[in-house]
C-alpha cells in the first residue's frame, strides 16, 4: 500500500517514528525533512494534491493535526480528520471516508499514534447510509465552487 506523508517541524519525529514502525507501507515522503520551521500549509497541500491527483491515501503530522487538516480540506476530493484515538479513527474511514488522516505530535506518543495509523488503515469506507453521506459532502463542495469537476 502506498500512502503520501508529510509533517512539519513539529511532527518531524513522530513523522519519521510512523514510516519506521510500519515498514510494509510503500511511504511517499513529502517532506519537511529537518527541523527548521516550516509552514504546514505548505506541506499539507503537498500531500492534499497528491491524494486528488492519485486517488490514495495521505497523512499529515503536524503539532495538533488541527491546523493540517483545515488546509488540506480546502483542496477538492479530499476528507481530512484528525484523530488520537482509534476507535475514532476506524470511524473517520468507515463513515467519513477520510482520505487523510491528521496527527499531533504534542498529543500523542508514537505508540499510540502507531495503533491510531494500524487502525485507519485497516478500515474502509462503507457503503450504504455512509456513501450517501458521503457523497452530500462532496455535494456541498461542488456548490460551493469547490470543484469543477
Ligand atoms: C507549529 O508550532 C504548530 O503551530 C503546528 O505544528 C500545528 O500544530 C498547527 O496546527
């Protein structure tokens, strides 16, 4: 399975701690790859992009998760959801469909981030009420000029 990450100084280590922990992944870096300060922005449109353009999977790792995921939502197609948890973030892929799962490296420890990652990745988005759901959000995006696809 290939998946697109990428984090900021803040999350550079648990960044790094996840692509280790699950070795099967097929990782596509994105960076930041040093600490120096980053905007995360930056590197959440670089992961949002690649998820539109291929149809995969990201992750984003910044201090809180927060602030990738709301960047990373302003790009078309793509569902961001934080999660620390991982009944949450079983959830967020099941119900949601989120195709990108955001983490805070102040939040949790890299154990537990490594069972949130296990966890999401094992989901699936389900069919059904969930679908339809689905689709309304990415309704809501068209009408709101989101996308012109
Ligand atoms: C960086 O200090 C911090 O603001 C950033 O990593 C993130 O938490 C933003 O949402």
């Amino acid at each position: 399975m290939r998946v697109a990450i990428a984090c900021d100084h803040a999350g550079l280590e648990l960044k790094q701690a996840i692509m280790r922990g699950l070795p099967a992944v097929q990782w596509q870096d994105l960076g930041t790859y040093g600490p120096e300060p980053v905007d995360y922005p930056d590197l959440a449109l670089a992961v949002a992009e690649e998820v539109r353009r291929g149809g995969g999977l990201g992750i984003l790792v910044c201090g809180t998760g927060a602030g990738m995921a709301i960047a990373a939502n302003k790009v078309p197609g793509v569902r961001a959801a934080v999660a620390h948890e991982t009944f949450t973030a079983r959830a967020v892929r099941e119900h949601n469909a989120a195709n990108i799962l955001c983490l805070g490296a102040r939040v949790v420890g890299s154990g537990l981030a490594l069972e949130v990652v296990r966890a999401w990745l094992g989901a699936a988005p389900r069919e059904g009420r969930h679908r339809i759901r689905v689709d309304k959000i990415a309704a809501i995006e068209r009408h709101s000029g989101g996308d012109q696809r």
